[in-house]
C-alpha cells in the first residue's frame, strides 16, 4: 500500500500482462489491518473539528490513517517519496540525455486528457516523433486510442493504485521506440490528488481542468495545481451552454500557484489550440539543445 496516498496494492500491469510475466519488478508490500474505532476514541491531534466541519488535513501530514500517529506517517511519506525521487532524477537525466520532452498530462477523471494527446499527435505528425505512456487502473481503451493514431504508446495499468511513480514510468521507458530530440507524452491516472506528490522525470506537469469541472478545483485541490507549471482550461467550446467564470478560474489557480501558465484551448474547435503547440514546441527547442555531446543526439 502506497502510505502517502492510501492507494492499494492491486496487480501491476504493463500491456494488459502482470508485471511478474512482463519482467518488471511486482510492487508488494506489508499487509497491515486496523481495528475500527468510534470517531470520538481517536486522537485529536492533527484534526479540527467543529460543529458541521472535520478537518482531517491539519497537522505536520496533512493527512490522517488509523493508527499512525502524524510523525510516523511524516516518516513513511519522507522514505516512500524519497525512493521516488532517486529514481525521477535517473528518469530525467536519461530523457535530458537524449533531448526528450517529457510531459506529465495530469487531471481529475473526463477532462479530456485522451483527447488532447490524440489532437496533438495528429497536429505534430511528421514533424516531431510523439511517444506515449497511458496510466490508468484498467483497460487499454486510451492507449489504443493513441496507437490508432500511429505513434507508439504503453499502457501500464495500476490495479488498486490511484498514480504513476517513477518505477513504473522507468520501466517503461526501457520498452518503447523513444527517439532523440522527440517529445514523450505520460497520461496518468485521472486523480487530482495523489499524482501531485510523484515526480516522475518530467520536465513539466501539465495539469487539465475542463470547463466543465468548475471554477473552484485549484482551491479545492490545491497540491495539484500547486505542483504544475501549465494549466489547460479545456473544452472552451462549451463556455457558450455553462455558467463557468473564466476570470474566477484563473484567480483561483494563481492564489494556489501565481506563477502557473494557462492556455484556454478546445481539442474539438481547435480554439487555442496553436498555442498549446507553440509551448510544445518551445519546450522541444529547449529539451534538444540540453542533449549532452557524448549521446547519439548531436545531429
């Protein structure tokens, strides 16, 4: 079980196979059950309660598990964050390498993540080679979406897990056709919460708020937008049928994250969408003139 986030232990899967067949190390660990208590027998510390609110957030982890005190979940968070980032750096100095901008596509479940990358492949074809790594908790649907497209792409499936994490996305990346000076796509899980703590080795986390949501997420799921460096307000073109304040999303974002960049864009108008590919391809120049001289990437 992941301790940071709560998320299970369920099966890993590469391509619909289990991790165990697939040679990538199974993710196991410690079985731990916990007795129910009544709410009123639990500790205190670390919550704040009131009449018609409790705040399960307050305290040095920001979070709450039954029989962990807040220390202990602090240290657990500390070990398990700090073995993901050892390996995100080795991920990030292997794309930096070889001049690979790496997008980390985060959102909350029907934002229109799919849809985004399927527009941007299509719109890139021919002149940037596009690779793919789809992280969902079951199925192949979107990665066979992407593959209709031509470009390659790997779907890892998480089973119980809510994220992508540094291990997953390294392993996969020892299985797909990644060209040099090439842009490297990762679709994960659609969460707004747990996904926000892993790095993965990307350049940037990209996070997508459809029109649709509402104009409160970053306040509501402040870590997330705190943690990105671009936001996509999608599906722009249905502003005309909702009640969405554009002006108030944007206040939202920037009170979370004032230096959070946003693009307003529709994958179905196209609204917006040549400025997407101009930060695409701003990134790209940059990610290929950081390739090192002692790679194959010096042509």
């Amino acid at each position: 079980m992941c301790s940071v986030c709560g998320c299970g232990s369920g099966e890993l899967r590469y391509n619909g196979k289990p991790a165990a067949q697939s040679g990538a190390n199974k993710a196991t660990g410690p079985t731990r059950s916990y007795a129910f208590r009544p709410l009123q027998a639990q500790p205190a510390a670390g919550r704040t309660t009131t009449p018609d609110r409790l705040d399960y957030g307050s305290g040095p982890a920001h979070a709450h598990a039954p029989g962990l005190s807040q220390a202990q979940m602090v240290s657990i968070e500390q070990n398990i964050l700090g073995k993901n980032d050892a390996l995100a750096d080795a991920n990030r100095r292997w794309l930096t390498e070889r001049g690979v901008f790496t997008l980390n596509l985060v959102s909350s479940p029907g934002s229109g993540k799919t849809t985004l990358l399927v527009e941007t492949i299509t719109r890139l074809a021919g002149s940037v080679p596009v690779t793919v790594i789809e992280g969902d908790q079951q199925t192949e649907f979107d990665a066979e979406r992407i593959r209709a497209t031509g470009a390659p792409a790997l779907q890892i499936n998480t089973g119980k897990g809510c994220h992508l994490d540094a291990h997953m996305v390294g392993t996969a990346l020892t299985r797909l056709p990644i060209a040099e000076r090439s842009l490297l796509l990762i679709e994960n899980v659609g969460n707004l919460v747990c996904p926000a703590a892993f790095d993965l080795g990307e350049a940037h986390k990209v996070v997508i708020l459809s029109v649709t949501e509402g104009e409160d997420k970053p306040l509501k799921y402040p870590d997330m937008f705190a943690a990105a460096d671009l936001m996509v307000l999608s599906k722009i073109d249905l502003l005309p049928y909702l009640k969405f304040d554009l002006a108030r999303v944007f206040d939202y974002a920037h009170r979370v994250n004032p230096r959070l960049v946003m693009l307003p864009l529709s994958a179905t108008s196209g609204e917006g969408f040549d400025d997407w590919l101009a930060w695409i391809r701003s990134g790209l120049a940059r990610s290929g003139a950081s390739c090192k001289p002692s790679t194959e990437c010096m042509s």
